[in-house]
C-alpha cells in the first residue's frame, strides 16, 4: 500500500516566489483529504508538487517507493501509473470516443490488448457510462465528461488518486454524484486527494482537511469543517 511522505516541502518559481514553504505530513494508504486554501494560497501548487508536475525546490516527498527528489526521469512514468490525476477541465481527447479516452491511458502503459475492453467496460459501468461508451466529449455533459475523466484515471487500478477542483465547473446535483464516485473508490482501499474550493461539499462530507495560507500548511484536522475562508 502507497504511503506519502512530505518533509519540508518547498517550492520557489524562478520569480523568487515561494509558493510552499515548508510543509510536512504524511498520508495513510486508503485516506480521504480535501486540500483546501483561498487563491494564490499555493494550493494548486502542492497538488502539482504531489504528481510531480512541478518539481521540488527543496524538502522531500516519497509516494511509495518512489522519493522525488532522487527521481530520475526515466522513473516518472512508472511512478505515475502508481496515481490516476483528475483535472477541473477533464483534459479529454476531443476525437476519442469515451470508450478510447479511457483504454488510451491503458494503451499508454503497454497493457495487453486483452486485457484492455473488460477493464475499461467494468470502469464505465463503476461511473455509470457504460451506455454512452461510443460518444465522443462533445456529446456528453460536463458531469458525464468528469465521470470519464474519474474512469480515465481509476483504469490502471492507482493506489492514489489526485483530483484538482474536480466538482469546480459543475452544478451542485451533478457535483454530488461525483463526490459518490470518489467516496465509492475510496471505501475500495484507494486513497483521494482532492482539492476543493466546494465549502458545502466540505462540510456535508467530512473527511481529513489540510488548509494552505501563505504557502504554509495552516491546519490539519480529521473531519475539519470549511471554515469562513474563500
């Protein structure tokens, strides 16, 4: 099971701008965290630190076997078939149809033609599109086009899964049944990581909340409530 382990974690942009300072904590196999944190916090920026989108400044993060800092590039892709990210704007390939969106991330890794169709059925009918695996993005709603983007990211069976905003652009009712599906994988023994802006799902659903202010990790508290902040 993946645990992740952040020490000191620290990132500077090339502007001089610290956007983490400092942050330590660690994350349990099979945990749900809302990390949450007004803009320009540097929320987004620990959310891209976690899948190594941007790398460290100083300090270090381990998710596994894996330590970013001693990463070499060639270990990347490998450790990010150890995650599924999930992205505010789904991130879709416009000419693929949902069925292809999802295979395309089994494809990428090499997995074997026969395994592929039953995995990806079995991931469409968890989010509830096993009708509509023949649409293209364009056709779908902006909750069907999340849910494929869930599958898209569960489909390689991840220990961690990182979502950034992933109910930001959606109505509260369609915002709920995504909230179901990642509670569903979650009870299944995966970890979620969310980022969040959503204070009514927050506190209508509680589970481990780390605040960022400042670039500093604020608050840690299990069941912690939104708060007043923005």
């Amino acid at each position: 099971m993946t645990t992740i382990q952040i020490k000191n974690a620290m990132k500077r942009y090339d502007n001089g701008v610290i956007a983490v300072k400092g942050i330590s904590l660690t994350v349990e196999p099979g945990e749900f965290v809302y990390v949450i944190g007004s803009s320009g916090a540097g929320k987004s920026t620990f959310i891209k630190l976690l899948y190594h989108e941007l790398a460290l400044t100083e300090g270090m993060i381990k998710l596994g076997r894996f330590n970013f800092g001693e990463m070499k590039d060639r270990d990347v892709p490998y450790m990010r078939r150890e995650i599924g990210i999930v992205f505010q704007d789904f991130k879709l390939l416009p000419r693929l149809t949902v069925f292809e969106n999802v295979a395309y991330a089994m494809q990428v890794i090499e997995t074997p033609t026969r395994k592929i169709k039953p995995r990806v059925m079995h991931v469409l009918r968890l989010v509830g599109l096993e009708q509509k695996l023949r649409r293209f993005p364009s056709e779908l709603s902006g909750g069907e086009q999340q849910r494929v983007a869930i599958a898209r990211a569960i489909v390689n069976s991840p220990e961690v899964v990182i979502a950034d905003e992933p109910t930001g652009n959606l109505d509260p009712d369609t915002s709920d049944e995504i909230m179901d599906i990642l509670e569903r994988i979650n009870s299944d023994g995966t970890t979620i990581i969310m980022a969040t802006h959503n204070r009514e799902l927050v506190n209508m659903r509680p589970h481990r909340l780390l605040e960022i202010a400042g670039g500093r990790l604020v608050r840690d508290e299990e069941g912690g409530a939104y708060g007043n902040e923005d």
